[in-house]
C-alpha cells in the first residue's frame, strides 16, 4: 500500500508537441488497486461533464489509472452522472451559496465563482481521496472554469493539468489576451485591436469575439492568466479539426535563444471526446417517439435543430424560426426550448415550450415535422440515417457530435466562444453554412426567409460541405486509432504523469 508518493516539482519548461512517449499498459488485474489515481474536477453541464468523463474513461481503460471525476451538488445532473462508465468513480461536493450572485452574474462568471467557493471542499476532498488510495495521486485535471483549484495540485506536488471543452481556437484567443495584457498596471487592460489574428489563421471582426460587448473582457484575461498556473492544457480536438493552430502552438512552445518567452502552459490535442451512441443511453420510454419518428423518414431527407442545454431564443426569433422551417419544406425535428423573455407569460401553456409556437404551426407542418420539448438523444439522432443536417448553436460538445456522425451543419452561434467557433466551422473547415450574422444596425433577428433559403441550401445543394465533413468524421476517427495523433498525445501526458511518480512503463 503507498503511503506517499513522490514529490512533483510544478515545472514551467517550455514542452513540445512533437515529442511521443510509448504506449502504457494497463496494470494487471492483480495490481488494479495500486493504480495511479487521477482526480477530475467538472464543470456543471452537458457539454464539460461528458468529455471529461470519456477522457477519465480513456485515462483507465488505455493507460491504467483509476480515476474520480468530481462534480458540484449545486448543479448536479444526475441523468448525465448515469451515463459514467462504470470504470470511473464519482464524487460530489457540498453545496455551497451562490444565491448572492447578481442576477446580471453571466453563466461562466457563475460557474467560475461555485469553483472558488467550492475550493475548501475540494481541497479537503482531493486530500481525502489522495490519503484514502493504496496508490498515489498522479494528476489534477479541472475544466477550464475550474482553473481555480490549479494551485491544490502545487500545495500537494502533483502535476495539475486543465482541460478545455473548447476548440484550440478559444485556447489561442485566451493566450493572446494574457499575453497582451502582460506588464499590464493593476486593474488596467489593453484594448483587443480587430480584426484580430489568432496563431493558425483564424480571423475574428468584433462580433465574433467570445465577448463582443467587452463586458467580460477583464474576466477572460483574468481567467486566462489562472490557466498558466497548469502543468500542461489538455484540449477537446483533434488535428485535422484545428491543423494550423496545433502547428502554431507547436512553434509557440519553442521559445527563440535568449528571449525572455511570454509562458503559456503546452497544449494537448486529445479529442475528440464525446458521448457514445452504443453506451449507457436508454432506448425506449421517453427516447422512443424521436428515433420512432426518424425511421419512418427517407433516408437524408430529416434537418435536427437544436440549440444546446443553455440555448434559448427570444420569442420573435423562435417564432421567425418556426416559420422558416415550415416555408422551407424540408422534414425536421426540432428540440424546442422555453424561450429567453422578460414578460409573464400568459395563456395556458405555462412551461411547455411547445406552447409558445405559431398558433396551428404543428398542425400544419404534421407529417414533415416534429417538435419536442427540451430535449433529444442528440448522438443518436446525428447518427441515424435519415438525418441530413443540423441547425446548431455550436458549441463545441455538438460540433464534434456532428463531426463524429458526418452530419453538415447550419452554424446560428448564440453566445461566448460559438461565433469564433462559426467562423472555424464555415471559413476555415468549410462544414459548416452560417446564418446571416447580426446587422450593422444591431438587429440580431434572423428572418424566417434567411432560415428557409439556408436550410434548402444546405439540404439540397450542399454537397461540398457534405464531402468535407465526411472527411473530418473519417479523421476523427483516426486520431483515436493506435498510432493516431489524440492518442498518442494522451499517452505522452500519461507517461509523464507515471514518470513523475517513477511508475512508467
């Protein structure tokens, strides 16, 4: 039984990407107790907990670690915690207040500040599980709104690692505004200059910034600096997603002779991550009537609209939306979310989203269409074969689910990093047509003629950004093959960690 374990130095020297450890077997079934444990710290949320949890799975199944994936009872999701794999243990902390937050608080400050106030539990919890195992602690992994909990990785001499939900893009976006505001006076922040340039090409005008207003712009590079305390960033893509910003990345790693180089943490593209449609998903009672519907449908003939877990529409655009999938004339199933308003709401529909649809928009779109309330089984309805397109918000989780089935998509970005995502998608990928973007006016409306000239665009004549998402989906799963790029990365942090403990193999 391990009592202690060695001292990890918390290493600030400039890593390469190109560098490739060998593969670690996992321990035999004798020593399953003794593996190096691996403490995981989620975000609240679909898209943070389910690719945290298949890298927790990957971590134990390929590489021979235990592994915990810590999640926060304020925001517990105990539908998403059943689809764990059984391999991966799971631990809750307390509750703890945040109903004093403002109520202009935005959703990454709230989750943010749950990660700071929460941190006295989780340092208490990491040490518990640390003193608990019969083998050492190998690494701290929070979700990038948990960067917070990075120096409990330091206090306890173990590597701490951050991993990000998000494309490699949005890691060098936060890069660029920490290293901007570098010298800067206390309280003091350097305007962004626009366009802005990020490393590997990508090109973003103001209203595509994660923040256009700039409301939240000393929050980002505050958040952005929390993230140099990692040992290393480990990041939801794969190569051929992001093929000039790895290469970036890798030249920014390699500091010129002499120079003072502004330190970021290496970066680790290690996805994609996200959930298996042959897994822990139920397939009957309430998942039935979608899956039900979609086998009736020719094949490639159904448009999925879905907006994520935190998308809502305002109630002229959901009306304007309904509109222009009823005059575009294609099949479609499409989740519906309570729409975003300030005024009471009337009527008898009270929370059902489908009452605040056009009166007799179902009746009349009976047959081509169907609208659900809230939620679908988003993978399988990317895989299955009738579907030919996604009206997404795109986040990242969903992008890389579209990826993954081979499914175009129509890119209408909502908030936060999802515009610099629909640039990628649409500019630099070419899988992706977008909806017209806001107005130089400021009118954010998207009208129901936009919505059905591009769902017919993309549904009947898109084949080249069908050809290219093919191909990304054939990448995708080539990076996770023995010698694919994602894996091998994986196994060179794995190796690291071991080492540091003097355990590899």
């Amino acid at each position: 039984m391990y009592t202690a374990w060695r001292s990890h130095k918390h290493s600030r020297r400039m890593e390469s990407l190109s560098s490739v450890g060998s593969v670690a077997a996992a321990p035999p079934a004798e020593r399953l107790a003794e593996r190096p444990h691996v403490v995981l710290l989620a975000s609240p949320g679909a898209g943070h907990l389910i690719p945290l949890a298949e890298l927790a799975r990957r971590l134990v199944e390929l590489h021979g670690f235990a592994a915990t994936v810590v999640t926060f009872t304020n925001f517990s999701a105990p539908e998403l915690l059943a689809c764990l794999p059984a391999s991966v243990a799971t631990a809750a902390l307390p509750a703890v207040q945040i109903d004093d937050l403002p109520a202009t608080a935005r959703n990454g400050g709230v989750l943010v500040e749950l990660s700071r106030r929460s941190l006295p539990n989780i340092r208490a919890l990491v040490r518990s599980i640390s003193n608990s195992s019969t083998a050492p602690l190998a690494a701290l992994v929070p979700d990038f709104f948990c960067s917070s909990a990075l120096p409990i990785a330091v206090e306890l001499g173990v590597p701490g690692y951050l991993f990000v939900p998000s494309s490699l893009a949005y890691v060098a976006f936060t890069r660029h505004i920490v290293e901007l505001n570098q010298g800067a006076a206390p309280g003091e922040y350097r305007d962004l200059v626009v366009p802005l340039e990020l490393p590997g090409g990508v090109s973003l005008c103001g209203a595509d910034l994660p923040d256009p207003e700039h409301q939240l712009y000393p929050q980002l590079v505050e958040w952005g600096r929390s993230y140099c305390l990692a040992d290393g960033v480990l990041v939801n893509t794969f190569y051929e997603m992001e093929p000039a910003t790895v290469e970036a990345f890798k030249q920014l790693a390699v500091p010129e002779q002499g120079s003072c180089a502004f330190f970021f943490p290496p970066v680790f593209p290690v996805g994609p991550f996200v959930r298996q449609t042959d897994r822990h998903e139920p397939t009957a009672g309430a998942l039935s009537p979608c899956l039900e519907w979609l086998d009736r449908q020719p094949a490639g003939s159904v448009v999925y609209v879905a907006f994520g877990s935190g998308g809502a529409l305002s109630v002229e655009q959901t009306a304007e939306l309904a509109a222009g999938l009823e005059a575009s004339g294609q099949r479609f199933l499409w989740v519906v979310r309570m729409p975003s308003t300030d005024v009471g709401r009337c009527g008898a529909g009270g929370d059902d989203p489908l009452a605040w649809l056009p009166e007799g928009f179902l009746a009349r779109t009976s047959g081509r269409g169907l609208a659900v309330a809230a939620w679908a089984p988003q993978v399988r309805v990317l895989a299955h074969p009738a579907t030919a397109a996604f009206v997404s918000h795109c986040g990242w989780n969903s992008t890389l689910e579209s990826v993954g089935c081979g499914v175009p998509m129509l890119a209408w970005p909502l908030y936060a990093e999802q515009r610099m995502n629909a640039v990628l998608l649409e500019e630099k990928l070419g899988m992706a047509l977008r909806v017209p973007p806001a107005r130089e006016d400021g009118r954010c409306l998207v009208t129901r003629h936009e919505i059905a000239k591009a769902v017919k665009e993309l549904v009947e004549g898109g084949q080249k950004v069908r050809r290219r998402v093919e191909d990304l989906q054939k990448a995708a799963a080539r990076a996770w093959l023995p010698e694919g790029p994602s894996r091998r990365a994986l196994e060179q942090v794995a190796v690291k960690w071991k080492a540091a403990l003097g355990t590899a193999k």
